[in-house]
C-alpha cells in the first residue's frame, strides 16, 4: 500500500472532482429508463430516473467499459453470522471514500468537502435531490437526527465513533442549509476524513431520520409502547435495533430501514434459509459515463451456504460469480485451479495488508481475577508465543507462503519496528518452560500447570469456525503448548455466537483473529493490536470501552501505561501534520513492542479470488482489507456481465 501524507491523501480526488460531475447538463437528460424498473415506472409507483436523480449525480468511469443493466450478481453469505461481508459488496456507501488504488479519499455520497488549514473545521456539502431508497429526501435533516438522538445522546449512543472527539470534546455541529453542513472539533482531526472512509464507519450515510424517529421517544411519545409490542423492554433497545450500528448481523438483517446503497434487501438474511436477494435502489446517486444510472446488476442474490466446504463446491460448479473471502486458502488453491475451465471462471490478486495471518488474544479483561491476573503477565504471553513453531505452521498451512512476524508493520514500510515485528518469534520450547516454571512451576499428575488457586490452567480459544486456516493451525499450535504444560483448547463456532461470545461478551478466556494494518495511514487507522480502541480489539474489550465511554459501567481503568497509549492515539487523531503523525505513531509502535498484548504467526503473503469469466469492471489486483473493504472502494455498481 501507498504511504502518503494526510493532505496528499485528501487531494486525490480534487482532479477529478470535476470530471465526475454532470457539467452543465440538467438532472437525468439522456438517462435511459432501467427495465427492470419500467413497469413500476409506468404504474405510477415510481417517478421517472430523471425525477429519481440527484441534480448533480455521481458520474462513475467504469474500469474497462461501460456496461449495461440487467441480470443477478450470484454470490454467497456462509454460516449464520457473516453478514459483515456485507458491507464489501453492497454496504460501502460514505461521505467520502477510498479511491480503487487506496490512495486517496473521492467524493461520494458528500458533492463536496473542504477542510480548514488547521484540521479542526469540515465543510461538506451533499447533494440536491439526493434520495433514500424510499424516495424520502436525504439531506441535513438526516445528519442533525444522528447527531441529536445518537450521538450526543446519552440514553442511545452505544460507544465507537472516537475519531469524532478532540480534546474529550465532542464535534459540534453547525446546519447550514438543506445540503450543507460543518462539523468542528476543540483541536486538529487531522485524520477525520479517512475515518469517515473506513468501512462501516461513516454512520451519516446510514441514519434516515424519516423511518428512525418513529422509535425515539423524543420524536415519538408512543415509542415505548412500540418498543413494547415488539418484546422489547424500552424504546431504548428498540432504536438501538433499529440504529443497528452496534451489530452488522442487526443492521442488515433489517430490510425496512431505507438505504443509500446500490441495492437494498427485498428478502433480508434470516428470512429465507437459503437465498437472500438485494435489489437495485431506484434512487441510487450514481450514473455511468454514458448515463446510464448505476448500479448495473439488477439484484444480489446471495446463497445461503452452511460452511466453506459447501461454498467451494458451488464456486468449482460455477454457481459464484466473485469470491476471496473463507475459500480463498492456500490449501485450496490448487483445486480452485484445476476447476478453472469447468467452473468458467479466473483469478484475481489480494494485495495483503492485514498485519498478520493470526493473531492469539488472551483476554486480559477476564472476568476470572486469577486468569486475568495471569494473562496480564508479560511474561506469561512471552512463553506462549515462544511455544510456537511458527514456521511448521507456515509450511503446513499456507504452503510456505510467508515470514514469521508479530501484528506488526512489515519490513518495507517507514513505520518498520523490528522489535515488535520479531520479538519472541523463535521456536524456543526450552526457554518457555524455563519462564512458566518462574511463574506456575506446580503440575498435576498429566504434567499440566496450576494456577494460583490450584486450577489446572486451561485456556479455551473460541474461534469463528469459518476461519478455516485458524482451525488449522490451532490444530498443529495446541500440541505445541501442551509441550509446555498448557491445557489449550480450542472451541469452533458459527460466526453468530462468535460475534454474541466474543465481540460482545466477556466471559471467554481468548481467541484469534486478523486483520489490523501492516503499513503506512491504514496502520493509524485500524491500530487494534497497538492500543485498545474499539469492538475489534479482543484481548481488551474492558479497556476499549474505557477509550470511547469511560463511564460506561462495563468499561476497565487500563493501566497507567495502557492510558498512556491511548492517549498517544488521542493525539494522533488529534494531528494534522504528517511528519508528526509519523512521529507520534512510531512511538505508539514502540509502547506496542514493550506492552506486548498479542502474539502472532505470520505476515501475511499476497492471497487471490476467483470471478467469472463473463463479469466485468473488476480489478485484476486490489488491496485486501476490511477498512477498504474488499472489493467495495473497487465500485460494485459498476460490475456487470458481458
């Protein structure tokens, strides 16, 4: 990934703000009626696109060519709890977004923006005419409804949403006009925009006060009665539901909340065991060059599939017109090969920026003091991760492809901090016993070390059983640490107990996953293994709260120096010069080294994914990452089928 500074990032789209506007032509002239759409069209249900259009829409250059409308996008959803793949193909919808190379910010939803000199002032400007996909004007009145019954709302705000506080303050927000807006910060927020851009983080985009208000008692009186002949106790719960920030499987699971996306669901996930369908938003902002209005296909239809077994057999049949995420493994890349010609399809290539392949996250907020106590010693997580082999996992599972390294930046980039990238990455079996005899030296009669209360010390990973490659290696990495004495055991489950167990639980002993940044500005984005910010950082899910709500009751008082960190981090958001964006983060990256809160396997090689041979307007290589989230920022509207 590119490194560049914080303004060279934000001027990537000031050349082409004006190439993707409809220069002096009038709303929807020229714009040819979808057929799919016609017959709604001439009932009367629907205006006709030109009424349908923003006055100024978003021209889009499709990749290769232009396209034209019609026909499904077949994909698939895998077990109960992966409706966060959602937001890459059909949820990426901000102010502004990550342009395709993930080198700058474009204009989006927002017409406009500009920033003040000293980060602290944002002027966006949206678009006149601009609708949900209800036909319901968006406009300011959207963006003060979050803002007064989310998020300066005591009662319903639910955490997250840190890059919008400066100096413990929260923005203030000034309503200009029907499309123009400001929001100010105490000091310098210098990253406020890219923040906006990383996926699922812009919730203006997705807060319609026209179908929300009916569930907050401040606009509605009869919300609690509402709230309670849903089963719900309090219209509190009810508009949290509804909100659905807090829980992706919530928020898309709800076909009746209005959308600005290029499809909205017609049959949402849970309706239907096997097919959910999202259809073509008629008032969906954006056209091509040759205006034709956006997005090309028709509908998603997603499969239903129970595991990735059952997903790999459909992609080799032919049934799955885009895949990368759950099969796209190095084991299976050879039978994804071989089934090239029979399933029509070809690869393409994952530029990896993830900042390792695994990361192990005991949870040092556990509720158990004597686990916590425990997990919390250094030298403790320093054992562990001596008792990995690190390399026989990389052999085995990934086919030799990659470098063993902690969640770290890779070697390449400015922010390189060998330290944290190396430490305790040797196979040293000897020297982890050597360190747990100093700290639990007491064995049972299997050889199995004690806790201080005499306990058998057992930790259970819970892990997202459609993570194939970390069942794999946990499969090879729990006989590594019962060599060491260590009861570790590891517990699969669907992706919707995970989110219900982990994600928002406390009561787990530890678990694995990725992602993260290994580089550059998507590193100060998404530093969840460098200092506890967020839902994502597992191994602390009492101290993340702490940074976004201290006074949440759930919330833990980290450390002095876990503080220090986050207040690091603070600072950084707080920056507007890149130079010291980079010092700052450098020296996060150091605390991150000392603090030591996971451990890893490997960097990451480049991965692939397979598409059909008839779909077009894909990238041959983009980046792979949840923050640009794969292929979202690649433009999906714009895929069709020659």
């Amino acid at each position: 990934m590119h490194r560049i500074s914080r303004r060279a990032f934000i001027a990537g789209s000031a050349a082409l703000s004006g190439a993707i506007m409809f220069s002096g032509t009038a709303r929807g002239q020229g714009v040819a009626e979808s057929a799919f759409l016609e017959s709604e069209v001439s009932s009367g249900a629907l205006p006709p696109v030109a009424e349908r259009l923003p006055v100024n829409p978003l021209v889009i250059t499709p990749l290769e060519r232009a396209g034209q409308q019609g026909g499904d996008w077949n994909h698939a959803l895998v077990g109960g709890g992966s409706l966060s793949m959602l937001v890459r193909y059909q949820g990426y919808e901000p102010l502004v977004r990550f342009n395709p190379e993930w080198t700058g910010l474009v204009e989006n939803v927002a017409e406009s923006y500009e920033v003040s000199e000293d980060s602290t002032e944002y002027t966006i400007k949206l678009r006149a005419g601009h609708k949900w996909s209800d036909g319901h004007p968006f406009t300011t009145e959207d963006i003060q409804f979050w803002y007064d019954a989310y998020f300066t709302d005591e009662e319903t705000n639910l955490g997250e949403q840190a890059f919008w506080i400066v100096d413990g303050q929260k923005a203030d927000l000034e309503v200009i006009d029907e499309t123009t807006f400001k929001v100010r910060f105490a000091g310098p927020n210098g990253f406020f925009l890219q923040q906006l851009a990383w996926a699922q983080q812009d919730q203006l985009t997705r807060c319609p006060k026209h179908y929300l208000e009916q569930f907050h008692i401040r606009y509605n009186p009869e919300a609690d009665a509402l709230a309670q002949s849903a089963g719900l106790e309090s219209w509190i719960a009810l508009f949290q539901r509804e909100v659905g920030f807090q829980d992706d499987n919530t928020f898309f699971q709800n076909a009746n909340r209005p959308t600005l996306n290029a499809w909205y669901f017609t049959e949402a996930p849970g309706q239907n065991t096997e097919l959910s369908v999202a259809t073509r938003n008629p008032y969906y902002f954006k056209v091509d060059t040759e205006g034709t209005q956006l997005p090309y296909f028709d509908r998603i239809v997603y499969q239903m599939v129970a595991d990735p077994e059952v997903l790999l057999l459909k992609t080799l049949q032919g049934e799955i017109d885009i895949i990368d995420q759950y099969i796209a493994t190095p084991a299976n890349r050879p039978t994804l090969f071989d089934g090239q010609e029979t399933g029509n399809y070809q690869f393409y290539t994952l530029r990896e920026t993830a900042a390792n392949v695994m990361a192990f996250q005991l949870n040092l907020n556990h509720l158990d003091e004597t686990k916590r106590n425990l997990f919390n010693t250094i030298e403790f997580r320093h054992a562990m991760s001596l008792a990995v082999d690190r390399q026989a996992l990389i052999d085995a599972v990934f086919i030799g492809q990659g470098t063993p390294a902690q969640p770290s930046i890779v070697e390449t980039d400015a922010l390189y901090n060998e330290q944290l990238a190396k430490q305790f990455t040797e196979y040293d079996p000897a020297r982890a016993n050597e360190m747990l005899d100093a700290i639990i030296p007491d064995r049972d009669g299997e050889n199995y070390r004690l806790d201080a209360e005499g306990r058998r010390v057992s930790i259970i990973f819970e892990i997202d059983q459609t993570r194939t490659t970390f069942l794999d290696m946990f499969e090879l990495a729990i006989p590594m640490f019962q060599q060491v004495g260590l009861d570790v055991q590891m517990r699969t489950m669907d992706r919707s107990l995970w989110e219900e167990r982990v994600r928002r639980g406390r009561e787990y002993d530890a678990t694995a996953h990725q992602f993260g940044a290994n580089s550059g500005i998507a590193a100060m984005l998404d530093a969840r293994f460098y200092v506890p910010t967020n839902s994502n950082c597992f191994y602390a899910p009492g101290w993340s709260l702490y940074f976004t709500q201290p006074d949440n009751e759930a919330a833990v008082e980290p450390p002095e120096a876990v503080k220090a960190q986050q207040d690091l981090y603070r600072e950084l958001n707080g920056t507007g010069d890149p130079a010291a964006q980079n010092e700052i983060m450098a020296q996060i990256l150091q605390n991150a080294a000392d603090l030591f809160f996971t451990f890893g396997v490997s960097w990451p090689a480049d991965g692939y994914g397979i598409v059909k041979n008839d779909v077009v307007n894909l990238m041959d290589i983009m980046p792979n990452s949840f923050g640009w989230p794969t292929p979202g920022p690649a433009r999906p509207e714009q895929f069709f089928k020659a």
